[in-house]
C-alpha cells in the first residue's frame, strides 16, 4: 500500500499545523504502509528528523498561494496517477485541495476561519482557492475535524455530509508540556531572552483583529491600573497580518515599557516560557481547536479564555472566560486569578485534568485508521 502525504500549507512545520504534521510523522510507523511526502524542496529538511525513512518528491517549483492552488488544480491528479497512490492524506485541507483526485483522499480540517464572519476578519486564501475550497472539501472521501465545533461548520458553511466527518482531537506532548518546579527567580533565561517575572502570556501569531491582541493590550492596561502590579504582557508569536495594528496599540499603551513580542519563538522552548508565566490569557475571536490553551493547561498554568468559536470545547470548565470584545471583563478576569489564590489554585489543578484528555498517540492511531480503512485496506 502507497500512501501520497501533501506536506504544502504547512508553514515549514513551524505553525500549529505544522506541529501537527510533526507529531503525526513521529508516529507513522514504516511497516504500516509506503508513505511518501510530496511539497516545497525546503519542507525536505523540515521533516527529515521526524521521517528520515519516507521519500520526499519537491513539487511546484513556483513559489505563492496562488500558484500552488493551481498546482493542486491542474498537476496534482496525474502526479498522484503516475505515483500509483492507493490514498492521499491532505493534513491541511483548509488551505488546498485538489479539485479531483484519481485515488481516495482524506483531508484534515483545522480551522473555517477564511470564512468566518465579515470580509475584513477572515484569514486570506486567496480567491482561486477560495473559489474551489468548498467543492473540493465536499468531494474529499473522509475529513477529519480537529473540534466538534469544526465539523459543525462543515455541516453548515460547507453543506459537507456528516458521515463523512468524524472528530480526531489534536494531542500534547507530554513529554515536553509538563509541570516545572516554580522558582523564585526573578528573571527567566531562555535562549535566546531573558524574560523579567512576574508575566502574562499570550502565545499566537499577531494576527489582526482574529487573534484579538488589541484588545488584550487594553485589558492589560486596566489589569496593571488597577492592582499597580509589576507584571509585564509576553506576546509570542511571529507576525501576520496586520501586526503593524497590533504593535501601533502597544506603542500607544500607557504600559508600553511592559509589552514585549517575542517574534517566532522556539517550539522546543515553549513550554519553558509557559511555566514561568503566572498564567495565560487566549483572546481570539476564532479558533478551530485551541492548541495553546492545552499546552498551557498542561504546564500547569491557569488559562483565561474567550467564550467564542471551539475554546471552550477545548478548555471545558477548566479556564475563567470572559467575553472577547469586553476589555473590562477581560480584564476582571486577569485581576480574578491574580488576587485570588484559591481561584488561582483550582485553575491550575482543572487544567492539569483537562490536559490529559489530549493524546498524539490516540490522535495518530485513529488518523491512520481513517487512511488505511479509505485506501481500502
């Protein structure tokens, strides 16, 4: 059995679908199945770690969305044809698709977020994909939604069958994302910062308005008028679009001397930066599954969470929510867990149950069934 695995939209394993391409690589196991990966030349040496055993074939040597779309469109099904493909696994099948394919093909969902509410909201796809995205979903043979709430605009944006989706949560790396000693220091070292403590964390790309720093630069601003206390608001993440937004906001803030952006930071370093947080704040107006706030969670941090989109599905009754586009009530929420410490406590101990219910190993088990059960194994 010959299993083709689209490795384009994948952002060079650094985003959180790259990520779970990585986790998912790590678990294939060779015996299974003849894997080959197929995308850009440099996505070769992102995955050579984590799949040193499967071919790689570099395709569409012209870079861009655009040009990729039509890759997908007008190459992909004679590449899969003369590739002889029992199957084709398309883990980010919210950014491109073929529009046909000669084999079956099984496509994994994270996010509607280019067709999440008004024009200026949603994450750009470029207008030839998002022409055909919604046929192409529709035609997949299985898809694989990260969050309930996912399938459900699936069902209802796309008019995709529900029979054909089934939910595979995303998982966590317990063997990195685990509770540290808490240390008195002052300042934490982690290459290549140095982070001033106490801090609040935001971890996301600088994504404006979706992921909602913005207002989190306000709430912050309330938060430290109101208590006079010395933390300092860490937002990790590179920057998207309109991050010049973003950084305008925190250069007007009263509190400017205390926001810091990291940029990119580190996968291997995160859960350092997590631990040493006094807790987390997630903000978006949308999110297809919340990857950031399970890793928190799992580090033993509290999270505070916007009611919207699948965060609370993820979270559950382990996180303080406050509405997204109420900066006093996000900001009551960030006072809540700074003064209370009882509050504080038991956000912690949920957050380390809820975490548990998230597994790589199950995630992949169940993620390869779906593929050999649709090559016809």
């Amino acid at each position: 059995m010959k299993i083709g695995l689209d490795t384009f939209a994948c952002d060079g394993g650094k985003s959180g679908v790259g990520m779970y391409l990585t986790q998912l690589l790590k678990r294939i196991k060779p015996s299974q199945a003849l894997f080959e990966l197929f995308g850009w030349e440099y996505d070769r040496y992102t995955y050579s770690d984590v799949a040193p055993n499967f071919d790689f074939i570099p395709k569409c040597s012209i870079h861009g969305g655009t040009a990729n779309s039509l890759w997908h469109i007008y190459k992909y099904p004679e590449f899969a044809s003369n590739r002889h493909y029992d199957a084709c696994f398309f883990p980010a099948a919210h950014r491109c698709l073929p529009y046909k394919s000669p084999c079956p093909t099984i496509g994994v969902v994270h996010d509607m977020a280019a067709y999440y509410s008004d024009r200026k909201m949603r994450v750009h796809l470029g207008a030839v994909l998002r022409m055909i995205l919604p046929n192409s979903l529709r035609r997949l043979d299985r898809i694989i939604a990260v969050s309930e709430w996912v399938k459900q605009e699936l069902i209802e944006r796309v008019h995709v069958k529900e029979n054909r989706i089934e939910v595979v949560p995303n998982g966590i790396d317990s063997e990195s994302f685990y509770p540290r000693q808490r240390n008195e220091e002052s300042v934490l070292l982690i290459q290549p910062f140095s982070f001033k403590r106490p801090y609040v964390l935001c971890v996301s790309r600088i994504d404006h308005p979706i992921k909602n720093h913005v207002r989190l630069i306000k709430a912050f601003g309330i938060f430290k008028e109101k208590t006079k206390y010395p933390h300092r608001l860490v937002m990790a993440g590179g920057d998207s679009n309109n991050a010049s937004a973003v950084k305008d906001a925190a250069a007007a803030s009263e509190w400017r001397s205390d926001i810091f952006f990291t940029g990119h930071f580190p996968t291997t370093s995160l859960p350092e930066l997590y631990a040493g947080a006094d807790f987390v704040v997630y903000p978006s107006l949308y999110e297809g599954f919340g990857m950031g706030i399970v890793e928190a969670m799992a580090c033993g941090v509290p999270v505070l969470c916007a009611r919207a989109a699948s965060l609370p599905e993820a979270a559950e009754h382990a996180a303080l929510y406050f509405d997204p586009v109420n900066v006093e009530d996000m900001a009551d929420r960030m006072i809540t867990v700074s003064t209370d410490r009882e509050i504080y406590n038991e956000c912690r101990r949920l957050g380390l149950e809820r975490a548990k219910a998230f597994s790589w190993d199950a995630c992949a088990e169940r993620t390869m069934q779906i593929i050999y059960e649709s090559a016809g194994k």
